[in-house]
C-alpha cells in the first residue's frame, strides 16, 4: 500500500497508473491549485495534489514554518510508496519537491522517478523579492499582492484575509528559512521551467540548476510572470507530462501497471 491519503487529493483517480505525479502548491496555495490539470493528465498517470497543514482539509493542524522540517514530513510518508512517483512544485512547492528528495536519497528511500520545478531557483528566492516575516500586516499583504496569483485577492477580503494570512505568513517564514547545501548533483531526471516575467524568479537565476542536475531538461521558459501555470495549465501540463514520460522509459515497466508512455 502507498501513503497517506491525508496528505493528496486525487481528483481522477486511476488506480492501474503507471505513476503518481504528487504536486506541491506554493506559498498560500493548496492542492485545488491542481484541479485546472485535470483534464490534461494522460491516462497512464495520476495527478494527486499534496494536501500541506493549515490549509483547506488540514485547516485545523498547524502550518509548517521551516523548510527541513516540512521535506523530512513529506519525505517521510513518501518512503512508503510503492510505485514509479515523480515530484512537482510551483516556486515553494518546488523548494519542498528538491528537499524531500535530497532527504529521500539520504534515507536510502526509493526516490522519485522525475523532479519537476516551476518557478524556483535551486539557491532559493531572494529574500527581498519575498515579504519578510518582521513586516506588518499592512506591508506583508502589499508584498503578496505585488507577487500577482490568486492570494493577493484573498487578501482583498477582510474575513478570508484572517483566515489566509497566518498560513500565508508561516509559508513565507518557511521559504526564507532554505538553505542551499554544498550536495551532489541529484541522480535523477530534473526538469525547470520559469515565467519570461517573472520578478520573483527572473529566468537567467534558473541556470544555477546545471550543477546540482545530472539530467537536467531546461530551464524552459513560458510566456507570463511568477504565476504563468495558472493561466497556461494545458501548455504546462503538456510538457511536463511529455518529460515524465521520457524519465519513464528508463525506468523498469511492472507487468501489471496500465497503458504505458
């Protein structure tokens, strides 16, 4: 058996899959950020959208504030799988996605098959591009709003801006708390994308990627801003799916799994 369903939310489920592509959400986000792929997922694959504390389902369990301790959660329950996986994140997510797979390798645990990462330069975000955690309330909701994506509408609504906003705080307190290790390049096959208009992420900062890849496809970049997945779902998702497919073929094909890439 493969792991806990409180932690994903499969919206097709397709138990004979040949892989799971888990998604991590960004900052504020949550694993609704994920419906819009829906439709473009190939039948050999489930998407399942990783369900982080503090939010939507989990509202009621306390929100990770540091980054270690969220990719050693994730990496923990991801040990239990049992079938090709591969990783997603968007700009956080994406931060999570590498980390758990750095603790995943470390534990001896079986990695996933492809790393995919939106948004996300493997040195981490700059800090003055993010809001800070010793801002206001006032001056961190105008950071976010000036990031674009749908949190700074959230935060629009004074009744869901109190709902949001510690979950939005702990987030950003967790992507400031990254550190980028002195490591060897990860063994398994990674893809990067970013946004051509991406002031949090500027395209040219991806490049770093080439020395902790050994197979590294990217960065490719898309026509948008740090959020461009959310207006391009089916272009993205179309690539992505098209890179887990060619990491596939190199991995051993069991007898009983469904159509095949």
């Amino acid at each position: 058996m493969s792991t806990n369903p409180l932690w994903y939310q499969v919206f097709e489920p397709r138990p004979a899959a040949r892989v799971r592509l888990y998604g991590l959400p960004c900052a504020g986000g949550g694993a609704s950020s994920y419906r819009p792929w829906t439709p473009f997922v190939p039948e050999w694959a489930e998407l399942r959208a990783i369900r982080l504390p503090g939010r939507q389902a989990r509202h009621r369990e306390p929100s990770f504030d540091d980054c270690d301790t969220a990719a050693r959660a994730i990496a923990g329950w991801l040990s239990e799988e049992d079938t090709p996986y591969a990783l997603f994140g968007h700009s956080m997510g994406a931060m999570l996605a590498y980390r758990a797979t750095r603790f995943l390798l470390a534990d001896g645990a079986r990695p996933p098959v492809f790393v995919a990462s939106a948004c996300w330069p493997v040195q981490g975000v700059p800090p003055a591009t993010m809001p800070a955690t010793t801002d206001d309330d006032e001056t961190f909701c105008a950071k976010v709003a000036g990031m674009g994506g749908s949190a700074s509408e959230l935060l629009a609504d004074p009744d869901v801006r109190e709902l949001v906003l510690p979950v939005l705080r702990a987030d950003f307190a967790l992507c400031h708390s990254y550190r980028l290790r002195d490591e060897p390049p990860l063994p398994v096959p990674v893809s990067v994308y970013g946004g051509v208009d991406d002031p949090v992420t500027v395209a040219e900062s991806l490049g770093t990627w080439q020395a902790y890849a050994d197979r590294l496809t990217g960065p490719r970049l898309f026509p948008g801003g740090h959020f461009f997945l959310q207006e391009r779902p089916a272009e993205l998702a179309e690539v992505v799916f098209d890179d887990l497919a060619a990491a596939l073929r190199t991995v051993p094909v069991p007898a009983d799994r469904g159509d095949h890439p």
